[in-house]
C-alpha cells in the first residue's frame, strides 16, 4: 500500500468548516458595523438571554440615571415642571369645553398631578421613577417584541421563535444607547430637556399639533433603529425577502404613533400620560 498517495489526497478534500458562533461584543459591534451578516450568524444558533436581557438592562438604567442627572438641573428641572403644567391645564381646560369633566374635577386632579410633581423631587420619588421606567421599559420591550413576532411569525410564516423577536429588538436597542447618552448631552448644553433627538424636539414644536407629530417622526437615531431592528428581524426569521419587514417595523411605528396622537386629541385629558 502506497501511504504517500492517501495522505496526499487529504488536502485536495472539502472539509466543511463549523460555523463560529459570535460573542456578545462581537453582536453589540457588528449591530453597528455589519448588522445583516450579525444577524445572520446569530441566527445559526440558539438565541441567547443575554443579547437582549443586557442591551435592554443598560438602556433603560442610562434611562433613568439621565433622567435624575437631568432634573437635578434647576433650569432643566423648571422648564419640564413648567410646559407639563401648560400641557396638563391645556388638556383639562379642553375637557371641560367638550363636556369631558367638569371644571370642579379638572380643579382636583390638576391639584394631585402638582401634589405628585412634588413628591416626586425627593429621593423616594426619583427611586419610583427610577423602578417605573424599568419595569415599564420592559413591559413595553415583550409587548413589542411580541407584536414582531406575530407578524413574523403567523403572517410572514418565519422560521424563528418569540425569542428571535427579542434578540432583534434587544441587540437593536445598543443604537438606542447612542440616543439616551447624546440626548443628555445636548440637554446639558442646551440648557432644556430633549426627550429625544427629533427636530421637533430641537425646535420646541407641539407634538400635539400633527405638523409637530410628523416632526417627531423626524429622528435620525430612532430611524436607524428600526432599519437595523427591520434587517435583524428578517435574518432572525430567515426571510429571503427584506422589504416586507421593512414594511411591518416602520409601519408599526408610524401608525401606532398615530393612533395614540389620535386618542390623544380626542380625549385631551390623556395627552398627561401620552406625552
């Protein structure tokens, strides 16, 4: 038997080569530098906790740390208490005009929102605070990423699971991060609070008005989000077709930004609570 002719022939043979899987870093870079190929890797394996359980856990602690940092601000801090008083009362008084609620009960709940603004100043508060945008944040992250999965899923017939639902969305939320860290920032700088980085923040429009609802529309960093979050998704899901999801995260977006300005406008006394 002539050994030199088997183990020459070794190297000629395709050996197929293992797929690595990529650390979290690797996802938390690649979701800004190359997100279809992150997502396509990641989705060879099975989804991890920790790629969306820690992006989602820094954002909303950035949240609130920027939050107390920010309303620690006297000037910030007045600012904020002033134009949520104008919008309250604003609200209420068109209430009442359209028979919603009488005066006397606009009169006492404006009395207990300015009660609870003051509680809330006090360290007690800013824990609440704190606790609530947590909770909440995450509340509204399953809900969200349930509402992708169904389409995903039931509708486009993808091949992922709830949980590739929330690795696309949780790893998507790293660009978020950008948003929290400058919109403090600039609200510094400023000297007024950005709740985001809309041009209707920057130019003070009423989000009321639906010229001031497109507006906000208009953010550069929340449009990169729900592109990245649009191409995540169809990796997850193995779409051959990205467009449709592109069509699904932008459409849930805007239109679910309409509805509420719409209920908003309709029942004034919520626009406290819809921002």
């Amino acid at each position: 038997m002539d050994t030199n002719d088997t183990t020459s022939s070794i190297p000629n043979e395709q050996v197929p080569l293992q797929e690595e899987e990529l650390s979290h870093s690797d996802k938390m870079i690649g979701v800004f530098t190359e997100p279809g190929k992150t997502f396509e890797k990641t989705s060879l394996f099975p989804a991890r906790t920790i790629d969306w359980f820690l992006p989602m856990l820094i954002l909303l602690v950035l949240v609130a740390i920027s939050q107390i940092i920010l309303l620690n601000n006297p000037e910030i801090a007045y600012q904020v208490r002033q134009k949520a008083v104008e919008r309250i009362e604003q609200n209420f008084s068109e209430a009442v005009k359209n028979g919603q609620m009488t005066q006397e009960q606009a009169e006492q709940q404006m009395d207990r929102i300015l009660e609870q603004m003051d509680q809330g100043r006090g360290t007690v508060g800013m824990i609440i605070q704190s606790v609530s945008i947590l909770v909440i944040g995450f509340i509204i992250f399953f809900i969200m990423a349930g509402l992708h999965f169904f389409f995903a899923k039931v509708v486009f017939k993808g091949e992922g699971v709830y949980a590739s639902s929330l690795v696309a969305n949780g790893l998507s939320a790293y660009i978020g991060i950008v948003a929290v860290i400058l919109g403090a920032i600039l609200s510094l700088v400023l000297g007024k609070m950005l709740p985001d980085l809309s041009v209707a923040s920057f130019f003070d429009s009423d989000k009321s008005e639906f010229l001031g609802w497109v507006l906000g529309k208009l953010d550069i960093i929340t449009i990169w989000t729900n592109v990245v979050l649009s191409i995540g998704l169809a990796k997850m899901f193995r779409s051959k077709s990205m467009m449709k999801y592109f069509l699904m995260v932008f459409g849930i977006w805007i239109l679910g930004s309409l509805l509420f300005w719409g209920l908003a406008k309709a029942f004034p006394f919520l626009g406290w609570f819809m921002g």
